[in-house]
C-alpha cells in the first residue's frame, strides 16, 4: 500500500469517526499493567513530572502543587489512589492535566500510550465492584481487541469526597 | 439614532454627582450655608438634568429639574433651609437614585414616587417662596397653587416650551459660538438638537472637522458644556461669544432656563423684586468679558477634566496577573544570572538590576491603580448614622479620621457591610440615649468615630463610640444561656469575643437596626475571609472599640522565605516580629511536653514548624534553629525554623481555585525557580498545631522537649 493511499484510507477513517457521533475518543494511559483510559475533551495537556510542592496534612495521593504557567495545580497520584504495587518516578511518569468542574488537576500515571476512538458497542458497563475503584467512578469498559480500557469518569473522580480535592464547606 | 451607548457613561457619571450631592447636602451648616456648597449641589443637579434630558429620562429630567428650581433659590438666599428641608432634599436624592436605577435595568420609574416627590418639592417651593418673598410673591404663589400635580409623560414634555419660553425671552442674553470638533454626524445631530433646547439656534454651519453652531441664549457657557459633556468630550467643545461682552450680564443671570415653573408662571415683577446680589452679578459680567479668552484657555482647562479614565476591573486585574508573572520571569532570571562570573558579565547584570528596578516601579504603578481611599466607604456613613441617630432618638457626631487611607479595591468593596452592620451595632447597643448620657455625666451628644490607618503591612480601621460599653457579666451570662462554654475566669478580650458567637445578642429588645444576633458572627467571618481579623476593645461606661485589622491587598505581599527541611515557606513579613537563635537557657518546658521561650521577660509558646507541617529532614535540636516571633489574630508564639533565606516580594496566588483551602496554609505563590512556595498562615498555624498536639503526645517518637532540655 502506498503512502498516499494509506493517508486517504487514514482521512476516511477519521471522517467516519467523526460522522458517527455516537463513538467517543479516549486518551489510553497505564498504571502499572493495566490500562486505563479518560475522555480526551477532558484533558488540558500532558507533561512531565517535576518541581511537586508537598502539602502537609493531606492525603498520601495528592502529591503537592504545582506551576503550571502560572497556575497552582494540585497533582493527585492515581496509582496511590488505587493501591498500586509500584510506585516510582522516572522518566516515563508523566502528568495528565484535566479540566474537570472548572478546576485544573494534574493526574500522575506511569504513561501515556495511545488515543482510542470507541463506539457505543465497544462500551460494556462496569460491573458492580471494586474497592479502591468504586464503579461510580467508572463510565464503563472498553474492549478492543483482547485489550480492556477501564473508562474513567473522571470528572465523578475527581470531584468526589474520597479524593479530598474540592472544598466541600467552602461550596 | 442610537445613543444608548453612552448610557452607561451618564449612569457612572449622574451616580457620582448624587453622591457628591448627598456629601455636600449632608455637610451643609443649615444655619449658615457655604454658598460654594449650595453651588455644587445646584451644579451636580443641574449637570444630571442635562443628562437625563439629552438621552430622554423624562421622569428623572422632571425630578431634577424641579428640585434644581429648589435648590437656585436655596443658593440665591430666597429660601431659608432648615433642617427639614435638607431632609426633603435628600429624600429627593434618593428617588433621583431609585430613578437612575430603574433606568438602568432598562425600566420606567416608578410613577406613584415620581408624583409623590413632585408634589413634596412643589408644596415645599410654594411655602417656602411664598413665605420669604412678602406678598408679592404670594400673589404669585396663590395664581401657582391651583395647578395641579402633574403626571409624569405629559409633564415632561410640556416643559420643553416652558423652558424655550422662558430662553427665548431671554434672546437678548448673548449669542454663543459652540463649535464641535471632530464630532461625527450622529452626535452632531444629536448635540445639535440639545443645543436647539438651551436656546435658539441662529446658524449653523461647517463639517466633520469643526462644525459651529451661533446660538442665542441665557444659559451659560459652564451649563452648556456640562450638558454637551454627555455625549462629547471636553476637548471636542469650544463655546465663544459673540459680541456677548455686549450683552447686559444681569438679565443673563436672571433669565436662567432653570427656573422654578412656579416662578416662570409668576409675572417678571417678581424677579425684579429680588434683584440679583451684586457678588453674584459680577462673575457673570466677568465672564462675559472673559468668554473670548476662554475658548482659548479652553484646551488647558480641558487636560485636568479628563484626568481619569474609566477601565474595567477586570482589564485592571490582567495587568496585575502579568506584572506578577513578569517578576517570576525576573527573580527567575535574576536567579539564573547569579550563577554567571560578576566581571565579566557585568552588563549583564546592570541590565537586569535595571530589569529588576523597572518591574518592581511597574508593579508598584499597577498596585496603586486598584487602590481605592477610605473615603469612597466613610463617605456613606454620615447619611447612614444621621438616618439612624434620628430613628433611635439619639444625638450622635460622627467623625471620620484618614480619609486618605488607601486601601485594596476588592477588599475597600467587601469592607462596607461589617463596618455598617458594627456602626449600626454602635449606634443601637454602644451609644446611650442623651437623658442617659447625661445622668452618666457625659454629653449629651453622643460621639462616634471611624478612623483607619496604616500599621506596617495592614490597614486598621476602627470604630470607636463613647457609649456604655459591653457588660462584662450579661456576657456570660447570656453566654452561658446559650449553652457556650464560660467561666468567670475569662479574660475580658476572650469574654468580647463571646459576641462573635452565631446568635448572640445582647440587645433586650429587638430593633428593626439590630438585636438579632444575625451579624456578628458574619462580620467576623467575612473579615477573617478578608485576610483580617477583629478586635474588640471596651470599657464599661466609657465605650467600645471595634478594631479591625486587614492586609492592604490581597495579591502582593511582603513574605520572608523560611527554610525546613528541603522545604520553602512563606511568612507574612507583617506577621514577623523579629528573629533569634534560642539560648538554653530561655527555654522552659511545662506540663511535659509544651515548650516556652522566654523572650524579654515574655513567656511565648514554642511550635515547630516541622512537627505542625510534618516536615522530614528537619533540624531537631531547638538551639541549632531559628525563632521568629510571630503574631498572629492577637497571639504571639515562637516559630521554629531551620535558616531565613531572605525578604521578598510574592505574588499571592489562590490555593482554592484548583485545590482546596489547606490548615495552617493561607495561599501559595511562585519562587524564581518557578516552583511553588505556601505561604504560612499564622494564626490558622497556631490552631492547627494545638490540633494536632494530642496526636503528638502520643507519639512514641523522641519528644522535641526531651532532645532538647539539658538533662
């Protein structure tokens, strides 16, 4: 297949994509081996992980604040959040910064892999469990090929009591 | 044509000349006014009737012009004010406020109101005239009386030939040259138009660049440009005589467009009978003569005229963000710069002391802009305390010291409702009624002051009343009715700050001014949101002192960087007392595990900055560290840190806007290596850390107390 044709067959895809409303487009991210994914209207920006001012007397899983041109973010680990086994900061840590109930966070994950597009049918809903990840954070399951993407609301996430991110009183 | 583009600028522009209005009505000395006040006050009403007229605000073009009537005959001496007057006056204010309001919100004015100050501002001109002005005048008042009140429409627009009537008779007043510079058509029209409702308008002629218009009329050049002003800048205006040095300046007086229509009604005899004061005619004669001159010095009268600009806030508060962000840039490069050899880079360096010099005067330059005196809050307080002193039966003086005293415009704005609602709480509970008073042996009169200054990095603003002061025992007692927790022991500060609890009150009676016991708690909550804090300073029968302390502004601050561990923090500079390496010997432990430093014969509590904030890799051994004495909401403590590193200037950056609010933490800010810093809060600090102490008993680790006490 020639360069050409592979970017016409690549443009037809994309403009499929874009005619069936229906099917959504996910940033893929790891945490440890699984893989997770949120919805990419939702994410301000990648970049990596440096320069975390630690705020005392909070929870283990917000990291600190940071600069962001500007502005204070606060950085939330998800892999403490979730209990993870390994916990380490290298180069391949990278910082999802979201735009949730408009607010900036930043969210800590091992890395960042790809951008998916999946239709309804792809969507299977969460099954009712979880411990560290209650299925009312989670706006489904997404299987492609023999992968599955934990769909993150992240907006329910972040904004939840649990995560101690939002000021409750001062609402 | 389309003028509702300047609305807004007459609605800014008419609020101001209520206020300065309200100002001048309420510091006028009704036994001898200052006639220069009487002036301003004319002039202000007469400026928003122009207004009103041009953009077609009949009502409030009717209101005014009625009570300018009053008011040219208040400042000519033909009617006496009294205290009752004023009262009517600024009763008339109000509705002339309430008026401007439902223009604004794009309704009319209430219709019944407008007839009811109409018929209250009519009757008072009809008594009042008829009453200093003999018995010709009463005739003249008995032909006037059976007209009836007015409606509002139908008024309105029959005043217009009212007024030309009046200005035609007038023609003999002078003719004026009014040239318009660089007016569009639109405008032109629209000032022509005006121009042709002051007078008659002889010719007209020119272009775009400069259009004159020759117009015959008795209404002074001042008037004409307050009126054209509306709509046209100062520069764009040039009025010249013609051949007005001519023109006898006394009828020019007299014939003024701005009569009371009971006076227009009444026969020319009546203004004869009050020829106008001699001082008054020279100025106008003078003028006359001067009229040439003026358009000449037009230009530079012009330059101070329009010496303030009007700006959005919001455009304000985005050069604020940038300057900051611009000594981030600068401390960032100072900071890289360091590292370079002094020698041989000293351009470099002189350049950036330079940069440094320059951002720190631009950011100096940006502050000043949201600064906002005091005054603009004081300034409404005279109305307020005279309204309430009258309701409650009491003689009370207000004074107000510094003025000047400027203040943060977002905090000057958020000040207002807790020092009204503590006025009203002085005025309602502090001053005593003047048979009261009286038998407690002081004045009659009771005495209430506001005063706000600087101290270091806060502004203080107090209240102070001369009046019973707060009981010491119906304090607790109600405190102790309304299951707070109290003893007798209390200190006097602590048993004041009782009345900060939610739904205290220690009024016995209810009162529409105050007594709920809603307020406040409020007061201290939205002081204390402010950055500030209260307190209350009282002695039984001799008064009370409300002092409220607020940081100056709220984006900059003066901080001290303080080193813990691996860690920065910021102390408010203004918080800071000073520092010192503790000795041994002044350190006193007490009940186990409290530690005391004593510092001149002061016994201060000892908090580790590194226990409350759970700091790693501190130093633990207290005499290797540092102590800055801090004082914070009243209380003072020793903070232990590792090293100062220096004084700067921060940038107050919002935790909560995408974090929440911290314990112990105020807000954050950006260092020059562009990493983030918290700035301490000292008093949250100090409860956070007694929080926090009965964990630390616990804690089986190696106490701070035993590491450090010599054994």
């Amino acid at each position: 297949m020639t360069a050409v044709s592979q970017a016409s067959n690549q443009l037809q895809q994309a403009s499929a994509a874009a005619l069936d409303t229906q099917s959504s487009e996910f940033l893929v991210f790891s945490l440890g081996d699984e893989e997770y994914a949120v919805d990419i209207l939702k994410v301000q920006e990648i970049r990596g992980y440096e320069n975390v001012t630690r705020i005392a007397n909070a929870p283990d899983f917000i990291k600190g604040v940071t600069n962001l041109r500007g502005v204070i973010v606060p950085i939330v680990d998800l892999r403490i959040k979730f209990h993870l086994d390994k916990v380490e900061y290298g180069g391949q840590t990278v910082v999802i910064v979201v735009n949730v109930a408009e607010r900036v966070v930043g969210i800590v994950v091992d890395g960042v892999s790809d951008v998916m597009t999946l239709s309804p049918d792809q969507i299977k809903p969460a099954p009712e469990f979880g411990v560290a990840l209650s299925s009312d954070y989670l706006s489904g399951l997404g299987s492609l090929d023999d992968r599955m993407l934990v769909l993150v609301d992240i907006d329910k996430l972040l904004t939840s009591e649990e995560m101690a991110l939002v000021d409750r009183t001062a609402k | 044509m389309d003028i509702t583009e300047f609305y807004e600028t007459f609605f800014e522009e008419a609020e101001e000349l209520l206020g300065d209005m309200e100002r001048h009505l309420l510091e006028l000395d009704v036994d001898d006014p200052d006639p220069e006040q009487l002036n301003a006050i004319f002039r202000a009403a007469h400026s928003i009737k122009g207004g009103a007229g041009t953009f077609g605000f009949l009502v409030l073009q009717e209101t005014t012009h009625i009570l300018e009537n009053l008011l040219d005959h208040t400042r000519r001496g033909e009617l006496t004010l009294r205290r009752d007057i004023v009262d009517t006056f600024l009763e008339a204010k109000d509705m002339l406020h309430d008026q401007l309001d439902a223009y604004r919100n794009g309704a009319e004015p209430d219709p019944e109101a407008f007839e009811r100050i109409c018929k209250t501002l009519k009757q008072l001109a009809l008594d009042e005239l008829g009453k200093s002005m003999g018995d010709s005048a009463g005739n003249a008042t008995a032909a006037a009386q059976p007209t009836p009140p007015p409606e509002p429409e139908p008024v309105a627009e029959a005043e217009t030939p009212e007024e030309s009537a009046a200005e035609t008779a007038s023609v003999e007043g002078g003719a004026l040259c009014v040239a318009l510079l660089n007016v569009n058509d639109k405008d032109r029209e629209l000032l022509v138009e005006e121009l042709g409702q002051l007078g008659e308008i002889r010719e007209q002629r020119g272009d775009d660049k400069r259009y004159e218009v020759i117009l015959q009329t008795g209404v002074s050049t001042d008037d004409i440009e307050a009126v054209m002003c509306f709509i046209v800048e100062p520069e764009q205006l040039q009025i010249s005589s013609v051949g007005a040095a001519s023109a006898p300046a006394t009828p020019a007086v007299e014939a003024r467009a701005d009569d009371a229509p009971a006076v227009e009604s009444k026969p020319a005899a009546t203004k004869a009978q009050v020829p106008a004061p001699a001082e008054q005619a020279k100025p106008a004669a003078d003028k006359a003569a001067k009229a040439p001159a003026k358009a000449a010095s037009n230009k530079a009268k012009s330059g101070s005229e329009s010496s303030s600009l009007r700006v959005p806030v919001d455009k304000v508060d985005q050069i604020i963000n940038l300057v900051g962000e611009l000594i981030i840039t600068q401390s960032m490069l100072d900071q890289t710069a360091s590292e370079f050899d002094g020698v041989t880079h000293s351009a470099l360096h002189n350049g950036l002391n330079l940069l440094q010099r320059n951002a720190r005067d631009l950011q100096e330059a940006v502050m000043s802009i949201r600064m906002m005196p005091m005054d603009y809050v004081f300034s409404r307080f005279p109305r307020l305390v005279r309204d309430l002193a009258a309701k409650l039966d009491k003689d009370v003086e207000l004074v107000t010291e510094g003025k000047s005293t400027e203040l943060d415009k977002s905090l000057i704005e958020r000040i207002i409702d807790p020092l009204t609602h503590l006025v009203r709480n002085s005025l309602d509970h502090g001053i005593e009624s003047p048979d009261k008073r009286e038998a407690a042996g002081k004045p009659r009169t009771g005495k209430l002051t506001l005063s706000a200054q600087h101290q270091g990095g806060n502004i203080l603003i107090e209240v102070i009343d001369d009046g019973a002061g707060l009981n010491r025992k119906k304090l607790l007692a109600k405190a102790e009715s309304n299951g707070l927790a109290v003893s007798d022991s209390m200190s006097d500060d602590e048993v004041w700050q009782l009345i900060f609890a939610p739904g205290f009150s220690t009024a016995e009676k209810v009162s529409d001014v105050s007594g709920r016991g809603v307020g406040m708690d409020v007061v201290k909550r939205n002081i204390q949101a402010m950055g500030g804090h209260v307190e209350i300073v009282s002695r039984e029968g001799q008064g009370t002192t409300t002092r409220i302390v607020l940081p100056l502004t709220l984006a900059i601050l003066d901080g001290m960087s303080i080193k813990v561990g691996d860690e920065v923090f910021i102390l408010p500079l203004g918080a800071v007392l000073e520092s010192l390496q503790p000795n041994e010997d002044d350190l006193y432990s007490m009940a186990g595990n409290d530690l005391l430093l004593k510092v001149r014969d002061e016994y201060l509590p000892v908090i580790a900055l590194h226990q409350v904030l759970d700091v790693q890799g501190a130093r633990t051994k207290l005499t290797e560290c540092i102590v800055v004495i801090v004082q914070g909401e009243g209380r003072r403590y020793a903070l232990v840190v590792d090293d100062l590193v220096g004084q700067q200037q921060v940038v107050v950056k919002n935790l909560e806007t995408n974090y929440r609010k911290v314990p112990g933490i105020s807000a954050a800010t950006i260092l020059g290596d562009g990493s983030v810093a918290l700035i301490l809060d000292i008093a949250d600090l100090h409860r956070l850390s007694r929080r926090k102490a009965p964990r630390r008993n616990n804690d089986p680790q190696p106490q701070l107390v035993q590491e450090v006490l010599p054994s």
